[in-house]
C-alpha cells in the first residue's frame, strides 16, 4: 500500500462502474541528470507529452532534469524505493548492479552507432536490459546519445603517451578507472553534477563525453583540447521500479509502452543531429582545439587498450562481448 500511495493519487473522477484502479489518477516522476535540450532530456519530455494525451491526462509524467531533484546515486535509489518512476541512467552507472553492462566502456568495440544500436535491440542487448529484473528495476528500452571523446586543459591527447600523469572524471569505477591506467593516467569518478566545477578548479584535468554532453554542459568553457576518439559509447537503459509496473492496469501499461516506443525513435533519430550539432558550438566557441585520431593513432591506443578485453572478458560475458563485436 506504501508503494501505491507514491504514485497513486485518488481523484475520484470515475463514475461508479469504473474499476477502482481506473479511477485514479498515476503520477509518474522521471528524474534525470542532464541538460533538457540532450536527446534524453527532450526524449523525456516527448514520452511525457504522449503519455499524457494517450491517457487523456489521466496519467501524469512529471519530469526532473539535470539532477534536480535527484544526482546519479541517489537516483538508483530513488527507483528501488519507488519514490520515482522512470530513470535513464548511462550503462555504465549500473555496473554496481551488473557488471555486463560495462560493455559498452569497452575500448573502441563498436563499429559504429548503428552496430551499437543493432546490438542494443538485438537478442543480447534485450537479455542485457531484462538482466535487473530480479533487482526490482524493469529495463523498459536503449536510448542512445553517442561515441564519447576526451577532453583535458593541460596538452592535446593524439598519442596514448601524452595521458601520462592526467587525472581524468570517469562515470564509474572498474573499467574506466582501467582503461586510464592502461593509458598512464590517473582516475576519479564524480557523479555527473559535480563534473563542471571539478575541471573549473583542477581537480581533474579532463573527462570523456559525448560531444552534446560537453557542449551542453559548457565544459569548452573549461576545457583546452578535444580528442575525437569516439572510443567508447554513452547510451542509456530507461529503468522503471517494477512494482510501479504491476500495479498499472493493463491499459495504462499499453500507454506507457506505446508512448515509450515512439519516445525511443524519437530519441534515436535525435541523438545523431544534436551531437553534430553541439560539435558545431564547441568549435564555434574558439575555445577548444580539435584533435581527429588518425587510423595509426587509433591503431596504438587499441593496442595499448588491448589488455583490458583479456581482463573484462570474464567479467563482462565472452557472449556479450562477441554479439557487441559481431554487430554491423
Ligand atoms: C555522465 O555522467 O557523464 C553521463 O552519464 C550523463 C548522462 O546521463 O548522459
């Protein structure tokens, strides 16, 4: 009854032959951590506005962006005590959930944005989102943003040995925190709202993002140098609290999934055009000095990297790991 009484707010609007259920009106929360104008955030909004008209506004999504009402730790959280709804963490913030999802911090394993996505909604990727079911979070789709590339103040990155003794913000420990030791540098994880004012003040030297990521968190304003590597992916599993989902009736479920599916393409056809788009302003802003990894340059960091697929194999699944490799 706790968990009801969150999301379910009586309005007493149904006549007297409706289903209890039928009658009250569903307040969905969906917290997120960035920027409105990023793929999620304007995927978000979309899948609000679907939701509502579908429902005829018997269901409410109310939406919370750049970690207002919740950071990265403590929206996990949040989900498991059902005090939210939706969030649509970066894989890589679950991997204290399931180290799988560490794939997609696999250096350079993905051909391409298309082969990520093929991979996401392909056999494995299902099996990967369905895998925190037993933890009480439902994996309800992949919503992408993109390749990510380093940025630092301190030199231009085109060779593994220029990382040597940079301190870089990584999302996450475990294989970010290995795959910047393996380059020579050091690493510390921050949660996302933090990132800004640790590069402002130097408590690290640089990051990895997506290009809409650091433009629309101003990080050219504090950044020197940006590496085009696109070495690893940022994309998001939107999570729902399982028992919010099986206490919507069969059509509410219809609605969100219906509205969910058009939220994705929108959000798949998105991301691409925001992220050419934010590589415009950060070269636009004069502040930041582009660096494109050449095929040879690309060819050293995946030999220095190489080590890592030994090590996260395990870890992560060969089975994942190959379906990811096999992806066009
Ligand atoms: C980050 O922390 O850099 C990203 O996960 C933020 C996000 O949600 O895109």
């Amino acid at each position: 009854a706790a968990v009801l009484a969150l999301s379910l707010v009586g309005c007493g609007g149904g006549s007297s032959n409706d289903g209890e259920k039928k009658a009250e009106k569903v307040v969905i929360k969906f917290s997120h951590v960035v920027a409105e104008t990023t793929p999620k955030g304007q995927a978000a909004l979309k899948f609000k506005e679907l939701v509502e008209q579908k429902s005829g506004g018997q269901m409410e999504v109310q939406v919370f962006p750049s970690s207002q009402l919740v950071g990265d730790k403590e929206e996990l959280e949040a989900l498991l005590a059902n005090n939210i709804q939706i969030i649509a963490p970066s894989v890589t913030k679950l991997v204290g959930f399931e180290p799988s999802f560490q794939l997609v911090d696999m250096p350079f394993l993905f051909a391409s944005d298309e082969a990520a996505m093929n991979f996401y909604n392909g056999p494995m990727g299902q099996k990967l989102m369905h895998s925190l079911e037993p933890k009480g979070m439902l994996g309800i789709a992949w919503w992408p943003n993109g390749a990510k590339h380093f940025t630092n103040n301190k030199r231009p990155l085109k060779t593994p040995e220029d990382f040597k003794g940079l301190k870089f913000r990584t999302q996450s420990g475990g294989l970010l925190d290995a795959q910047f030791k393996a380059l020579g540098a050091g690493s510390q994880t921050l949660a996302f709202a933090e990132v800004y004012q640790a590069l402002q003040n130097g408590t690290v030297d640089g990051q990895e993002n997506t290009f809409n990521n650091t433009d629309t968190q101003k990080y050219q304003e504090v950044q020197k140098y940006l590496t085009v590597s696109g070495h690893g992916r940022l994309d998001y599993v939107v999570l729902t609290n399982t028992k919010f989902w099986n206490s919507l009736t069969p059509e509410q479920q219809n609605i969100f999934n219906e509205s969910m599916q058009e939220a994705t393409e929108f959000a798949t056809k998105l991301a691409n055009e925001l992220n050419d788009k934010s590589r415009e302003n950060i070269e636009a802003s004069g502040k930041v000095e582009f660096y494109e990894l050449t095929e040879a340059d690309r060819e050293k960091f995946i030999k220095v990297l190489e080590p890592l697929y030994a090590e996260y194999e395990g870890k992560i699944g060969k089975e994942y790991i190959d379906a990811a490799k096999a992806s066009k």
